[in-house]
C-alpha cells in the first residue's frame, strides 16, 4: 500500500503500531506472508483504503463458514529470480528445489482462489495462472527436498554415478584384502578403509610405512598410525576420482538444464509466487478481522464515529480487560477533551483511536462495531508518555512544549490530520499549564484537526462551552472495582476505595472549588441524562424493527397473494385456449368423417339435403372458431355420434334431425388428456386430479398425463398415493426424460 507521508515511525512506535501489525502477522501461514504484514503502512488514498478493506471483509465472510480456506507457505526466491535474469547462469540445487516448492504452492493456490471466484471476487482477483505443471514435475523428478540432484534427473547422470560406485568398489574391495593380508602388528587397532583428503587409505603402524609403501595422506596424533594409500591402489583411486570428477560434471550439467528450462518462465513465476505471498497476507488480515469480531469501516465518508471499539492489543477473544467504547463527533465537533481518574484509561483511548484509524488505512479492519466511519487521516501526530529526557536536561513539561511547539509548525497538522495528547497541560502549575492547554487546543480547533487531548485540570473542563468545536468526554470509573467504565473524575472516590483517612478526604473535598463540585455535579447530571435517553432509544430502535418486520411479512403476503392470483388466471386462460383448440380439433375431424359419411349417402339423398348437412357443420366450425370453449352449441348443430345413430336409423332423417330442445340431455363430458397441478397445494390439486380421472374414464381415454413438477416431492406423492387407491387405474409410471420425466405421471386405465 502507499506510504502515508504523514506518520513518523516515531509516531508509529509511540502508538505500538508495530506491535499491532505483528498481532495480525500471526494468522500468516509462512515467514513471507507474516512479513508481508508487518510491512504494511498507512495508505492515504480512500479508493484504496476502501478497496483493501472490502477485500478483508469478503474473505472474512466466507472464513466464518468455512475455516478450511488456508493459504500455503512459499519459501523465499528473490536471489534465485534474480539469477534466472542472468544469461548464462545456473542455480545451485537448493534454489532450484525452492522454485520447485513455490512452484506447488502456485498450482494449490490458483486452484483455491479459482474456486472461491463465485463467492469472493475480490479475493479471487489476485489469482494469475501458474507456470506450466511440467516444471514443477521436472524439478520434483531431478531434486530432493533438499535440492540434490537425484540419478533420475538424466540417464548420462545415472550412468556416472554408476561408474563411481564401481569403481569404489573395486577399491574399497582391493583395500580390504590388503589390510587383511597385514600382520598383525602392521595394522593400527580396529583398522579399517577409510578416506582421508578425498583418497582411500588403510592405517597401518608407522613401523610398518617402509615396508608396505605408498603415499601418506595423514597421521594420528601420537604419530603411532599412519593412513597409508598404498601403491597398488594409486590407479584404482585415480579412476575413483575421474568417475567422481564426470559424475559432479553431469550434476552440473542437470543444473544447467533445469536453469535454462526455467529461464524463459521467470516472470510467470515471479507473478505466482508474489501471487501466493499476497494470498498469504490476505489471509492473515481476514483471520485476524473473525478473530476480534472487527466489521470493515465506512473510509472517508463523515466525521470520526467509533462503535464498540477496543485497543487492538488488548482486544482478544473472551477478553474481559478490555473496555469497548463509542466515540462519535459531529460535523462540526473536532476537538475532543477526554478528562477522568489517571487509572481510567484516557492514555489507552487515544492510543486505541489512533491504532484503529492507522490499521484501517494499512487494510486491516480493526476490532470496531459495525456502522463506524473513519475520516482518512493524511497526518498523525502524537505527544504520549512521559518525555523527560536527563541528557537533553529537559523536565517532562519541558518535553511537552517542545513536543507541541513541533506539531504546531508542521503544516500537516490541520484538516485532515489526527493530534493525540496525552495529559496536556500537565507537569507545571495548574493555571499556566491549564492557559496553555487552552491556547493549544484552540489553535488547532482553528485550524480543523481532529484532536484528542487527555486532561485532569479542572479548568479546561469549561473550554467545551467556551469554545465551537470542543466538546468534553469522560471515563466513568467503578470504585467498587477500580476499573473504567467510560462520567466525571473519581479522584476522590478512588482516594476513598485505597483507604486514605475520612477525615483527610473530608478536607479534600472541602478544597475542591466550589465551581469545579457544580460542574461535578452538572456532568453528574448530564451522564444520568445520557444514559437515560440511550436506553430509550434503544427500545425505540427495538420497537421500530419489530414494526418493520411486520410489515414485511404483509407485503411478503401480498406479493404471494398476488403471484397466485396471477398464476391462477394465466391457467384459467391457458385451459381456455386448450378446449378450443381440441374442440376445434373435434369439429374438423367431425367434418371430415362427415363429408366421408355423405359420399357414401349420395345414392340414398337428394344434393340439396347433402347441401344442408354440410352447412350446419360448417356453421358449427365457425361458431367454435370465434367462441370460447364450453359455451353451449348453436341451434341446429349435431354432434358425429348422433350423426352416425341417426344414420343407422335413416339417413335421410338424420340429415333432417330438428334442432334439440330444451329439455334434450346434456352433451357428452369432453375429458383432456392431460391436466397440470404446477403451482397447488396438495389440498388444492386434490380434488381437480380426482375429477380429471373421472373425466377421462367417462370419455373412455385410453391414457391421462398429470403434470405435478418434481420440486420438494409432497405433490408427486400424493398424485401416485390416489391413482394406487383408484381401481380404474391399470398402471402408472414416470414419462420419459424427454417428455417430464419425475415431473410427469403418465397414467393407463382399465379397459
């Protein structure tokens, strides 16, 4: 992230933000990731602030579902990066076995941050495509963990360090019979072949060095043993030597190898591995955030407001020492006067805020409620701690003005910067320290720093009401326990709990001026008051969710009423258009078999009755066509079974049939062949599935399809649970996939 030019890495150390960083390094997986986050500063662009906290929060989220996410450690290959830059050169095996563990690391780290693209966006942004897996298997074939090169790295490789082996053991054998063949006396104690600068010897008693011959590559310290290579073996040595010789010289040309393999896909690994120390660093950013239940704050977009804040060196979880606090300005509110007992906490308040706000601007969401908002601060500056200095021959109030004097003349110390002073105005006499206290707080009210200055002079605590832009807060204090709870100065109190005397304690409280027990009294009063309205309103808030949810639950239901109703008329019209269409189906067969039926009446029947049969089926179709399905048919239409029983009667009467009257029988029930349930409730599909089979074993239909979907299974259920008690019904089966498959019921009847 970019450096804030405003924070002095004395500011920093004052503030323990390194202790803070090391706090969120912790969660790393590996030394690069953890590194990565103690490097981390100050960022003074909010765009960026905000994109960094978004991507904490995303990852956050998912690690609190899914705590198997992990980040995997890479080793460091800066210096093996850089020499793949160097034409020419060759990495040792060690190097080489690194890039192969990052190169592993990539290939698990691309697969995660692939997976989580769906769910987390942002943090799958930082996924690059590793190098190709072929290097990573080469490298995993030609090293060991430790970066030796192992014989399968080439065949000439595994055919040398043959040659060594042989040729070791020729020696080693030809030595052992030599030392064998000694007298007794000749060999040194528990003698045995053994290597001295680099060559195969045997030790032999210096007594027996003339007899025996050869060259002397060492003697023991009392000089009684010599380790002797002797001349028989001098050539079996020297080919030892040339076959271990050629054996380091294809070692070294497996490592050229494997360099010049790598060399072309330096930057695709330089991007994996900075890939992986980022996911590293993420990681332990979003571990660190679920850890202390911190929520990524708004970056930039109003006053400083601080919800359920802890000190991040304290904040921990199930933590009982730290206090959470809220501290909220307005708009026009810029300087804050935290005043209190010395064993409140004022020093741990300012340091918190200004931690959390450096953290913030670092990517790191810090352990705060939600809806909290931090301004971007392009300044932090701080005077905390006791400063005086011997060698400087400087007093502590000495060390404070110095320490105001340099934050007043930098420029940065105005809107847009953060001012913490702790205990201002301290280490002098009250009315001087207090007169400076004012000018310096005025001053950079003045000038719009955000400001939090720590105080116990009762003088400053009237500054609030003097001044636009100051206001006053306090730690209220337990003197039963002795610990802040964040009220008004418990000097006396806490005085009383340690014991001191009543009737020391009657005198002090006599000396308090009788303006400071007033303004004790009235910011009594005031706290009474806050505490009052904050319970208030918290029911209210309670009260009003409570409303809220209510009424979504009613426009929930009237959307649902609404749907169904819809849905309910998209049937009706769909059932509509379905009985015409089969009725005008029904006609045109009707006519064709009619017009078959007056082909064979011609030789029985006149033209003109032929005549009027074709115009009343013709009429009949019209009237289908243009009408809705179910309406009862016209005057003069007759149905094909009529037809046909009038034409066994008489033909000639048939086509003269009268027009039915109003007391004649109802048509015959037209059943579909199908019947859709999507959409009902099981009570609801009941009774029209029931009155489909009825339909259809009326209208002697063969087969009936019912379409109840596959969703949660209740209504397929029930379908099969009726059509199993209905004795009409022969079988029943699932549809192919092609026509519904579990959606569909194709049922057969009986016949």
């Amino acid at each position: 992230m970019t450096v804030g030019g405003g924070v002095a890495p004395s500011v920093l150390e004052t503030l323990e933000f390194p202790a803070a960083l090391e706090r969120v390094a912790a969660h790393a997986a590996g030394p690069l990731g953890a590194a990565r986050v103690t490097r981390r500063t100050p960022a003074t662009d909010p765009a960026a602030i905000r994109a960094a906290l978004a991507q904490v929060a995303e990852l956050a989220a998912l690690l609190l579902t899914d705590d198997a996410i992990r980040a995997e450690p890479v080793p460091d290959i800066t210096a093996a990066l850089e020499l793949l830059g160097v034409p020419g050169s060759a990495l040792e095996g060690a190097a080489l076995a690194r890039l192969g563990g990052a190169l592993a690391a990539a290939r698990i780290v691309a697969g995660d941050l692939a997976r989580l693209a769906a769910d987390a966006p942002r943090t799958a942004a930082l996924r690059v495509d590793p190098p190709p897996n072929e290097l990573a298997q080469r490298l995993a074939v030609s090293l060991d963990a430790d970066g030796q090169v192992q014989d399968g790295a080439s065949r000439a490789l595994a055919r040398a360090r043959r040659a060594v082996r042989e040729a070791r053991a020729r020696l080693v054998h030809k030595l052992d019979a030599m030392l064998a063949g000694l007298d007794p006396t000749e060999r040194a104690p528990d003698a045995a072949v053994t290597v001295r600068e680099g060559r195969y010897v045997i030790p032999v008693r210096s007594t027996a060095r003339a007899r025996i011959g050869g060259i002397v590559h060492d003697e023991s310290a009392t000089r009684a043993t010599v380790f002797l290579e002797p001349p028989e073996v001098i050539e079996l040595g020297n080919a030892l030597r040339a076959a271990e010789v050629e054996e380091q010289r294809e070692v070294l040309q497996v490592l050229r190898d494997l360099t010049e393999l790598l060399r072309p896909h330096r930057d695709a690994i330089a991007a994996a591995w900075e890939m992986c120390v980022a996911f590293d660093d993420l990681c332990a950013r979003a571990r660190y955030a679920v850890e202390v239940n911190g929520f990524a704050p708004a970056i930039g977009t109003g006053p400083l407001e601080i919800r359920n804040g802890r000190h991040p060196l304290l904040a921990s979880p199930g933590s009982e020492v730290v206090v959470p606090f809220d501290l909220v300005l307005a708009p026009d509110e810029c300087t804050v006067l935290v005043s209190g007992p010395n064993t409140g906490g004022k020093t741990v308040l300012i340091k918190a805020v200004g931690l959390l706000a450096l953290m913030a601007q670092s990517g790191i969401i810090p352990p705060i409620g939600p809806q909290s908002t931090l301004p971007v601060f392009t300044g932090v500056f701080a005077d905390i701690g006791d400063r005086q200095s011997i060698a400087a021959s400087l007093s502590t109030f000495s060390a404070h003005v110095a320490a105001l004097r340099d934050i007043l003349e930098r420029d940065g110390a105005g809107a847009g910067a953060l001012v913490l002073l702790d205990e201002i105005g301290s280490g002098t006499d009250p009315a001087e320290g207090g007169a400076l206290a004012t000018a310096v707080l005025q001053t950079l009210t003045r000038r719009r720093a955000v400001t939090l200055a720590t105080t116990h002079l009762g003088a400053l605590k009237q500054l609030a009401a003097e001044t636009v832009g100051i206001v006053n807060a306090s730690l209220q204090f337990d003197a039963d326990t002795l610990t802040p709870t964040y009220g008004r100065s418990y000097g006396l109190a806490i005085a009383r709990r340690l014991g001191i005397a009543p009737d020391v304690l009657e005198i002090a409280e006599r000396a308090v001026p009788r303006a400071e027990r007033a303004l004790d009294a009235l910011l009594a009063t005031v706290e009474a008051r806050a505490r009052e309205l904050e319970t208030k309103e918290q029911e209210l808030a309670a009260r009003d969710a409570s409303v809220r949810a209510d009424a979504e639950k009613l426009d929930l239901r009237g959307a649902e009423l609404a749907a169904r109703e819809r849905d309910v008329k998209a049937r009706a019209q769909g059932l509509e258009r379905e009985a015409r269409e089969q009725t005008r189906a029904y006609l045109l067969e009707a006519r064709k078999k009619v017009e078959e039926a007056l082909g064979r009446a011609r030789a029985a029947v006149d033209e003109a009755t032929a005549k009027e049969a074709r115009r009343l089926v013709e009429s009949a179709l019209e009237e289908t066509a243009g009408g809705t399905a179910g309406e009862k048919p016209r005057e003069g239409w007759m149905s094909l079974d009529e037809l046909k029983r009038a034409r066994k009667a008489s033909p000639s009467a048939a086509l003269h049939r009268p027009p039915p009257s109003s007391t004649a029988p109802a048509p015959e029930v037209e059943a579909a062949t199908e019947i859709s349930l999507i959409g009902l409730r099981v009570a609801e599909a009941e009774p029209l599935l029931v009155k489909a089979l009825d339909d259809a074993v009326r209208a002697d239909l063969p087969s009936l399809r019912v379409i109840h979907g596959k969703g949660t299974g209740a209504l397929r259920q029930r379908v099969h649970e009726v059509l199993s008690a209905d004795s009409r019904v022969k079988r029943f089966g699932f549809a192919p996939p092609s026509q519904g498959g579990h959606g569909v019921t194709v049922v057969e009847f009986r016949a």
